[in-house]
C-alpha cells in the first residue's frame, strides 16, 4: 500500500510540535491546535506534556475540544519507561492519569537506559513494570519511541523490552527518522518489529553540517513513501503523526505533508 493509501485508511494527526515556536512565544495556545486540526481535515492531535501552561484549566478544556470536533489525541511525555528517579516514576504514572482523563489512544514514552538484572537495580524493573500494569488497568496503550541518541535508540534495545513486557498494551512507536539519525535501517526495524507497531512519527530529514535536521514531508532526502508502505503492509489502522518543527509557517509545512501522503 502507498502513500495515497496512507491517506485515505490511517488516521493521521497532527502535534503540538508543529506550533511548538508559537507556543513559547505566547502567539498561539495549545487550545488553538484541536481548532487548526478540524480545519485540515485529519483525525487528531498529539499532545505533549510540556506544552501545557495550566495543565488544571486546559487539559479539561482540550477534551471537550476534541469531542467537539470529532478528533482523537495521543499524549506525549519526556518521562522514560525506566529511570532510577523515585520523583520521575511517580511523574509517568500522573501522565498515564492525564493520558486517560485526555481521552488519548496512547502515551508515547522513550525506553530509557535498560537496568541490570542485579538487586540494586530492581526499583527500577519494579517501577517500569508498574507503569505497563497502570497503563493496561487504563486502557491506555504505551508507545516505546526509539530515541535519537543513546540510551533506548536501537532496535535491539527496543525489541529486547517489548519481549520482556509482553503486553498487549505496550508497543512501539516507529520514528524511522531517529532510526536514520543514528545509523540504522528503517526497513529493518519496521520488519523486525513489525508486530508491535501502534504509532508512526512522520517526517524528512536531511544530513546537514549540523546533524540530522527534521522537516517536512517532501522537503528531505528520505525514501518515506517506501517506508511508510512498508509500515502499512501488515494492513493495521496505525495511526501517523506528524513530528516536525512548523517553524514560521506551521500550516504550510502540515499542508505540505498532507500533499505529499497524497500525491507521493
């Protein structure tokens, strides 16, 4: 299946992220975002836990934005899955609340680094496993994002934690754009973790003097309409986030994108 395929079966949302430069500068509120994603047409939002101002007064606002509009939501959090911090663990289990009272499919978390099986290190198997159970008990899928630098960046590392959790409601989400950035295959990774799929993070990207650079789609070297074919082979209904900057012009750089899942 294509990209025009894409388009037409998977839900696609947009993020935060797109309108993250507004954000911080106070031209645009995160209860501007559901509004702009009625206005393309698309099936959600991704929201991410350090957009919010008054996360008491907004998040409530946001969930009847998205009845309103008819959208769904993902919720996004700088928490990893395993962390040694007593205060960072009882974080993930609060964005796991919010997740649910947001009404999100899904919280997307990065790995973190994975603890030795030694006695000092249990807390931390301990407070991961506690999480997926929180997660399962709220039928809020957890989404293992590989990251873009070490730790938790390797489809080793990734498949070796979706092993040992074996739950239904742990999976993984694809950002085969951090898998390029860090020297791996995406096709390799799509095909070996295949099963596990329940969240795509879609954008380009060029090497730049400066590293890999985000943007996107159409406006990078990627080959993503392979890539999200493949992604899209087993035939699941999973759904495909844009993660780019939106820089001056978000609207343009979530246009483009939805130009190019059409026409590519």
């Amino acid at each position: 299946m294509g990209a025009v395929g894409t388009l037409a079966v998977r839900p696609i949302f947009i993020s935060t992220v797109q309108y993250e430069q507004q954000l911080a500068a106070g031209r645009a509120t995160i209860l501007d975002v559901a509004p702009a994603a009625a206005r393309f047409g698309v099936q959600g939002v991704e929201y991410r836990d350090v957009h919010w101002k008054d996360k008491a007064l907004e998040l409530p606002a946001v969930r009847r934005q998205l009845a309103e509009h008819k959208l769904r939501a993902t919720y996004t959090t700088l928490m990893p899955l395993y962390d040694p911090d007593p205060t960072h663990q009882k974080q993930l289990l609060q964005d796991l609340e919010d997740a649910r009272a947001l009404g999100a499919l899904l919280l997307r978390v990065n790995l973190g680094a994975r603890p030795e099986h030694e006695p000092s290190h249990a807390p931390i198997h301990y407070a991961a496993r506690k999480a997926v159970e929180r997660a399962a008990a709220l039928r809020v899928a957890l989404s293992i994002e590989n990251s873009s630098q070490p730790p938790g960046h390797s489809v080793a590392e990734i498949e070796t934690a979706l092993q040992a959790f074996s739950c239904r409601w742990v999976g993984t989400n694809i950002d085969y754009a951090n898998y390029v950035g860090t020297g791996q295959d995406p096709l390799t990774a799509i095909r070996r973790l295949s099963r596990w799929i329940n969240y795509i993070h879609a954008k380009d990207g060029a090497r730049t003097g400066e590293g890999f650079h985000a943007t996107f789609l159409g406006d990078g070297s990627l080959p993503v309409a392979e890539i999200l074919a493949a992604i899209h082979a087993p035939g699941k209904p999973i759904p495909l986030c844009f993660e780019f900057p939106g820089g001056d012009d978000p609207e343009r750089a979530i246009t483009q994108s939805l130009a190019f899942l059409r026409h590519a």
